[in-house]
C-alpha cells in the first residue's frame, strides 16, 4: 500500500475512531460491550450486598419491621420516580445525539443532570432526618423503642446507609461524567455516526436507576413484611 | 467483511420510550400500593416480580439490549445468571437450617 493510499484513508477516517477499529461500528460494538462487562461486575458488586442483607432479613425479621417503618416512603417513592423520569431523558438525549440534534441532546443531558442533582437533594434530606433520628449506626446511635432490638435494627441502618451511599456514590459518579459528556457535546463532538460516549453514559445512568429499583421496595417498602411469616 | 462490523444503529421510536416510561411509573405507584396492603407471604414475592419487570423493561429498551448483538445478550444473561446462582445457592443453606429444628 503506497503512502498516498494511507494518506488518504486518514482524510476519510472519523476523527474519534481509535486505529485498532475497523470502524466506527466495530468501535460502538466493543464500546458498549466494555460497558456491559464492567456493569456485571456491578451486579455482583451490589448483588453481594443485597445477598448479606436478605440473609439477616430472614434472621431478624422483627427488627428489619420495627427499622423499615423508621423509612420516609414518600421520599423514597418520590425519588423512584425523579430516577424513572431521568432514564427516560436520558435515553432520549442518546436519541437526540443519533439523530444528529446537538441542541435536543444538550437540553435532554441537562435534563437528566437536573433530576440527578433532584435525586441526590431528596436522598440528603432523608440521610439528614436520620442523622438527627439518632439513625446513623456507630457511638451516638439512639433506639429507645426495644432495646433488646436495637442491635439488629442498627445492623438494618448498616445495610441502609451502606447499600444507599453506594448508590449515592454511583449518583455522584454519574452527576460527574455527564457534566463531562455535556461539555463534549456542547462542542459538536456527537452526531449520527458517533455517539458512543452518549450511549455508554446512558448504560451506567440506567443500570443506576435499576439498583434503585431494587433498593426502594427492599429498604422502604417490604422490610415490615418478613414478620408474618418470619 | 466491512458490513460485518457496521451495526445498524437502530433509533428507538419515542413512543416506545413513553410507553416503557409509564409501564414504569405504574410500576412504581403499584409496588408502592401492594407494599400498603396486607397479602400475608405475597407482599415480598409481588415486589420482587414488580421490581424484576421494571428492571427487565429497563434493561431490553431504554438499554437497547433488544436490538444488541447476541454477544452483548450473553454478557446480560451470563451477569444475572451469575447473580441467580450466589441467592439461590446461599439460601439453599439459609433457608433450610430452620429445618431441623420441626
């Protein structure tokens, strides 16, 4: 192959396709399945969790009743809510960006950013409340209501803050790379032909929402559930 | 060997988007009514099917794994299939040391 041919295959390669791509369908193809392989490893990350809390689930039922009633139902819903609005925006902005439409995908990304931010000002005013309840495990952690509960119902406010400041943390991740995904795409780097960065942001900010889909009915919902039968 | 590698991008119709949005808010109010009512050993069982739909809806259209390639369905499958395998085999032991006591 003579320089002139390369030359010229340099002209009609798209500026963000990495050269061990063919192109940049292989490139989307090998991006999204990254992403999938990093999120099974999330499902198993949070998975671990979510086994050790349903394992004491069934052995203190009593106090995972008495703790799940400390929960704020109507944050917590309204919060399931606010992450279902902001999956929608956000796999619209991918549409957005597919479609060539820089000012859709800005408005939508600026969209899903908001409802995140929303997100994670409901979940501080709810991990306030629990502070000042005396709610947060350690030193000053205060249950008057069964002392010989309150063990295990500190041991619930564990898995609480533990499984919701992961998904907090995985929020707060997120907020970050979109801002970064914003500032790409306020400079017309997205289009038809490459959107990738778009796509692979909105697989992490979906399977987000879907821990939480999980965490609301677990830690908000059922907890008072297991007695009947416990 | 070029048309191999360029995947059809497929753009979703909004619609669909909407309807799975609301399949989704409905799920939510649902699973937050079956939690107000007393269904004995059922209310766990309901929310974990409400939850599993909502997650399965998430995953297949707003995750675009319904038009992906069948290696990204293995990868989906083969994480949840590893996920089923850690909560079945645990509580086999879990939820059958109660057994010997009656």
């Amino acid at each position: 192959m003579s320089d002139l041919t390369l030359e010229a295959q340099e002209h009609v390669h798209h500026p963000f396709l990495q050269h061990q791509f063919e192109d940049l369908g292989q490139q989307h193809e090998a991006s999204t399945l990254g992403m999938w392989v990093f999120l099974a490893t999330e499902i198993l990350f949070f998975g671990g969790v979510l086994m050790a809390y349903w394992i004491y689930r069934v052995i203190y039922p009593e106090a995972w009743a008495l703790a799940g009633e400390q929960q704020n139902t109507l944050a917590g819903g309204t919060n399931t809510l606010v992450l279902i609005v902001s999956s929608l925006t956000m796999a619209c902005a991918v549409r957005a960006a597919q479609l060539g439409s820089r000012r859709g995908t800005l408005a939508l990304l600026f969209a899903t950013l908001f409802f995140g931010c929303v997100f994670l000002g409901i979940k501080s005013y709810e991990y306030n409340a629990h502070w000042h309840e005396g709610l947060f495990p350690g030193l000053h952690f205060t249950w008057n209501e069964d002392p010989a509960l309150a063990p295990k119902v500190q041991l619930f406010m564990v898995f609480y803050w533990g499984l919701t400041g992961l998904h907090a943390l995985h929020m707060v991740i997120g907020v970050g790379l979109l801002v970064w995904i914003i500032s790409r795409a306020w400079r017309s780097q997205f289009g038809p032909e490459y959107y990738s960065p778009v796509e692979v942001m909105g697989l992490y900010w979906h399977f987000v929402d879907i821990v939480w889909i999980f965490l609301f009915p677990f830690l908000y919902l059922i907890p008072h559930f297991g007695v009947h039968h416990g | 060997m070029a048309d191999v590698h360029a995947a059809p991008h497929h753009i979703t119709p909004l619609r669909t988007y909407f309807m799975v949005f609301a399949a989704l808010a409905i799920g939510t109010l649902l699973t937050w009514y079956a939690s107000t009512v007393d269904l004995g050993a059922w209310n766990t069982p309901i929310a974990l099917i409400i939850a599993t739909t909502k997650a399965v809806l998430v995953i297949l259209f707003f995750m675009h794994v319904i038009y992906s390639t069948r290696l990204t369905w293995v990868v989906v499958i083969a994480s949840f299939v590893w996920l089923a395998m850690l909560f079945v085999l645990t509580f086999t032991d879990y939820l059958t040391r109660a057994w010997q006591i009656y």
